[in-house]
C-alpha cells in the first residue's frame, strides 16, 4: 500500500484546531490513533519543538508508522496501546500533562485496504475485524457464537440497523447449518434478508452490521468512554484536544463530555459561582464542524467525519 498517497482526513484544520498549544518549545502531543501515521507525520513537521507521543493496538500500523517517522528520531516515542490506556502510558514515560491530544476515530485506511482482515464488506475476507490482531474474539465467533437477543441489540445499538431482527433471524438459521468465516457470505445473507425498501437507501446495505460487529468486537465505544475524558483530565491548562469521529454513536458521546466539561457545575441560584465550580473546558467549534467538498473529493473516507475541538481553561477542582 501507498502511504504517501494516504490524506489524512481534515489535516489541516486538526493542526489548525492544536497550534496554539503546540507552538510553545517543549509542548507534548498525543496522536491517540496513530494508524499510518500521517497525523503523527504532520504535528511533528509542523511543531518542530513538539515532541510526540503515539498509540495504536495494531502491531502493523506501529510498524509501517516506525518506518515514516524515523527521520523524526526521539522526538516520537510509539506504544503499543489502546487508547483509554492514555493515562498508564503517560505515568510509565513519566509525562504528567500534555499540550495537544488528537482522535482519528474507526478503522484506519490500512486496515480497510488490507483485504484479509475482514473490514470491508467489498471484499471477500476472513470474518476477523480486531485492530489488535493479537487479543480478543474476531467477528466470526460474535456471528456464531452470540445469542440472538445480543445480536439484535449490538446491530440496533451500535449500526443504527432498524431490520436488526429480520438479519438476526437469518444470521441464526445460516450458522446452524454451517458457521460464518468469511464476508462474502454475510454480505449476500443481508442483502437477502433485507425488503426491497431497505435496499435503496444509503449505500451497501451491510455497511450497518459491519459497523456494528467491528464496534463490538474491539469495543469501541466502552474503551471511547473511558478515553475522551482521560484524555481531558491529562490536558494543561491551555491544552487542546480534537476528535474525528465518524458515526453518531461517536460523535454524542465527545459531544456529551466535551459540554458537560463547558458547563458549571454550580448549584443554581448561586450569586457567586465559586472556583470549584466553574468550566473546564471552553469549546473550539460550534458543533460538529465537517468536511468540505475538497477535503470530500481528496479522501473520500472523509465524508463521515464529524470535528469538535476542546481547550482546557482550569485545572480541575481538589
């Protein structure tokens, strides 16, 4: 694969969003989804006296990033990592606040343009679907193995899907006969069970259960809970965070504690609202801000994309 052709998505308005953290000598950086490192690539050539810290749970996207940020020597350290891990990560380099943190949420180009890992419905692959290849239970064993109830709830909650059931109850009756292995297979069960209605309207009409079966299997949204606000909690004051996300699920839950971060949290009446219970956060976007047609037309996997950008004003109370 290409790397050099890889745009990362809404690049400049990620660095745009950062800067003003980010231009002090000795500022830190967290790219909490390294992928292939375009990102990573980018604050570290626009910063030159950041010094950046990345994760990833995917061994191969580490090993492709070593590769382009070499030139970069120390300045870039890489951890094997999920990214709710943020806050062990940081204890263990010894760093007690950083300056920037950046989100590039759902499955990296990589990992879409690899065809045996079971990502894409496009082509036929293998029913695997974990980021980190080395830990947890692949797509396959989730479609065989779960009760239907849970499948029903997973396709709803995580794909948005409103004919969960009916795919439920075709999943159920194909696995008897013989289990999943392979995307192919569910593609053409999905489009099989779906009414003709259904059919019509947004794109693949598996894209909604691949979504919802990629979430659970690397439990997506449980591990975003837990890192949106590790990742605020880590900020100096001054500090910036920006998150893509890619989906509604993703983008309610940065929106939830990027306002509850902006909002006092004082008692209401009180004349005075005392330090303690003053904001934390000062948002950077009205909303969600979302890609042009350019940024559109220059990668397409933009399209999605949802960007909120956060500064931290206070430290939080004791």
């Amino acid at each position: 694969m290409n790397q050099v052709r890889h745009v990362p998505v809404m690049l400049q308005r990620c660095l745009d969003l950062l800067a003003p953290a980010l231009a002090e000598p000795g500022a830190v950086v967290v790219d909490c989804t390294l992928g292939l490192g375009g990102h990573s690539e980018a604050l570290l050539a626009t910063f030159p006296s950041a010094r950046l810290i990345a994760l990833d749970r995917d061994q191969e996207a580490l090993r492709l990033s070593a590769e382009r940020l070499a030139p970069y020597g120390d300045r870039a350290t890489l951890v094997h990592a999920v990214y709710d891990e943020l806050p062990d990560v940081l204890a263990r380099l010894g760093v007690e606040r950083v300056q920037g943190v950046l989100f590039d949420l759902g499955v990296s180009s990589m990992q879409l343009d690899e065809s045996d890992r079971g990502f894409a419905y496009a082509q036929d692959a293998p029913l695997d679907m974990r980021m980190d290849q080395t830990a947890g239970v692949s797509a396959a064993e989730v479609l065989n193995t779960y009760p239907p109830g849970e499948l029903v709830r997973i396709l709803r909650a995580y794909g948005e899907e409103k004919q969960a059931k009916r795919i439920v109850s075709a999943i159920v009756k194909e696995r008897e006969k013989r289990p999943f292995s392979h995307s192919a297979r569910l593609v053409e069960l999905i489009r099989d069970a779906l009414p003709q209605a259904a059919k019509r309207t947004g794109g693949n009409p598996a894209k909604r259960t691949f979504q919802a079966l990629r979430i659970e299997v690397n439990g997506e949204l449980a591990i975003l809970e837990r890192a949106v606000p590790a990742a605020v909690a880590s900020l100096a004051v001054g500090g910036r965070i920006a998150v893509l996300s890619y989906h509604s699920l993703e983008d309610r839950l940065v929106k939830q504690v990027f306002a509850a971060g902006a909002a006092s949290s004082a008692p209401p009446g009180l004349p005075v609202v005392p330090e303690r219970y003053q904001p934390r956060l000062e948002l950077l976007t009205r909303g969600a801000e979302l890609p042009t047609e350019e940024e559109i037309a220059e990668n397409r996997r933009a399209a999605p994309a949802r960007l909120r950008g956060a500064r931290r004003i206070r430290e939080d109370a004791p």
